[in-house]
C-alpha cells in the first residue's frame, strides 16, 4: 500500500470552495483545529460545515467567511459562553438540528439509504421549521413516523489519537459521531498526535476511506484531546475576546498564524508546540 501521510497544507489544498465538510471531536474536545486553521488559511469559501457540536472550530470558519451553510444541534462554548459568529446572517444559512436529527441524517447517509425513520418527538419544534423533512406510514403498524434525510459531506475531518501511514487510526477515549460521520463522508482527512506502524488498539477507523494522513501534535490545540491535554481556558477566552469585538477580521489571521508552526510557537506545550 501507499503511504497517506503529507503535509497539512497538501491535505487542505484537496478540499475545493463549495465543499460539504464534516468536522468530528465532541464538546470542547478532539475538533480538528490544525485543519480547521489550515482551511482558513488558504481561503476556502462556500463550505458547509456538519457537525455534531461546534465549537471555536465553526465560530472561526464563520469569522473567516469560509461558510455559508452550517448544520449542527449546538455550536458555542459551553461554560464560556456563546459563538460570536454563529448567527444568521445573510451570507449564512442555519439549517436546524437536533441530536436525533443530525445522527439519524447521517446514519442514513452511511449506510446508503435515502432517509431513516424515527418516531415524531413531541419534545421539539423542528418538524414546524424543517419543510424538507417529510412524514411516512409505517408499512407494519400504520403508525405516522419522521424520515428524516440523508446527510453525506465530500470530506470529514477527524482528529485521531495515532494512525499508521495508511489511515488506520484510533480516534481516543472520546468517540462522540465520528465513526458515523467517517462512513457518510466520501473521503477522510485525518490529523494525528502520533503517527506509527500500526494504531493502538482498538482501531476506530478503517484506512479505506482515509485519504491524507496528516502528523498534527497537539492539533486539536486549544480544545482538548483527554487523556493527553486538556482545553487550553486561556487561549479559548483569549479568542472569545478577540471575536467579540467590533467586525473585523484582522485579527484572524493574527490568530491562525501564517503556518501551524508559527502557531504552535506561542504556546509553551510539553512537547514543545503544535504541529509535527
């Protein structure tokens, strides 16, 4: 087999404007911030975002103005507040989710199928604002249930604990959705803190899907990646502030830093920065 490893900036450079892509890690945690600031980087526009919760990843897409679609059931930061960015605006469409939604969505569209059914919930108001999402007749009990419809996205990007050169990966301790979001994606880039022969165990991705492989250390920096670092409070706030201020995006590129290793240099990590 070939090896899947290169450089962030290759890996980014194959997700073109337009793109649908799925961002993977849970709450505050394993999002794939090395990718995320990549994309930003190299000035991606038009991008739908799904996700399963969002976070500084979305909030700084959105600064970037690199999407105008964005799919997922909560995007803030949580104990610390709200998304700044991450509001509907004319340049951006709020498609709304729910948990039930987003998984049941993307459950269909990893397993091929054109919707998946669910009972109706009483317990929200989605059903009154979604005109897309249709109602059917349970063929066996006559029963009324939601089908909700298939989400895929061109890529997802994941941010894994270790992977081999060929995309086999262990994703860590916290999975949330993003085994679901790698099979409904058409491809996968992935972003490692390690890079061997072979994953730890046990395996959590397939290498079939994976098309970059990517050696990021601390790249889910300044969320955090448990057990091996926790969020980085300061700088999340330190964004926060930034992003609150007046429109600007002046600060952003200050903020991604002209490569992943300039980045990396302002912060004072165990292993000495972010990045390979």
């Amino acid at each position: 087999m070939t090896s899947k490893v290169c450089s962030l900036e290759e890996a980014v450079a194959s997700i073109p404007d337009g793109a649908a892509i799925g961002i993977g890690g849970g709450p505050m945690s394993r999002r794939p911030m090395s990718l995320v600031r990549e994309v930003i980087r190299q000035g991606r526009k038009g991008l739908t975002l799904v996700t399963y919760t969002g976070g500084i990843d979305v909030d700084a897409l959105l600064a970037a103005g690199a999407a105008s679609i964005v799919r997922a059931p909560y995007v803030g930061f949580e104990y610390l507040g709200l998304a700044p960015h991450y509001q509907p605006t004319g340049n951006l469409t709020i498609v709304v989710e729910t948990i039930a939604s987003l998984a049941s969505g993307l459950r269909a569209g990893a397993g091929g199928l054109p919707f998946l059914p669910a009972r109706p919930s009483t317990a929200s108001d989605v059903l009154e604002v979604r005109t897309d999402v249709r109602r059917v007749t349970c063929p066996y009990t006559g029963a009324t249930l939601v089908a909700w419809p298939a989400i895929t996205v061109d890529v997802a990007l994941l941010h894994v604990a270790d992977s081999d050169p060929f995309g086999c990966a262990t994703l860590g301790d916290s999975v949330s959705m993003d085994e679901v979001l790698a099979d409904a994606a058409e491809r996968v880039i992935i972003s490692a803190e390690s890079i061997g022969s072979k994953p730890s165990s046990p395996r959590s991705l397939e290498g079939s899907s994976v098309s970059h492989v990517v050696h990021a250390r601390h790249g889910a920096h300044p969320t955090a990646f448990p057990p091996l670092y926790d969020a980085d409070v300061p700088e999340l706030l330190g964004y926060l502030d930034l992003a609150r201020k007046p429109p600007s995006t002046h600060w952003l590129a200050d903020w991604a830093g002209p490569s992943e290793s300039e980045y990396g240099k302002r912060f004072n990590t165990p292993e000495g920065g972010v990045g390979p």
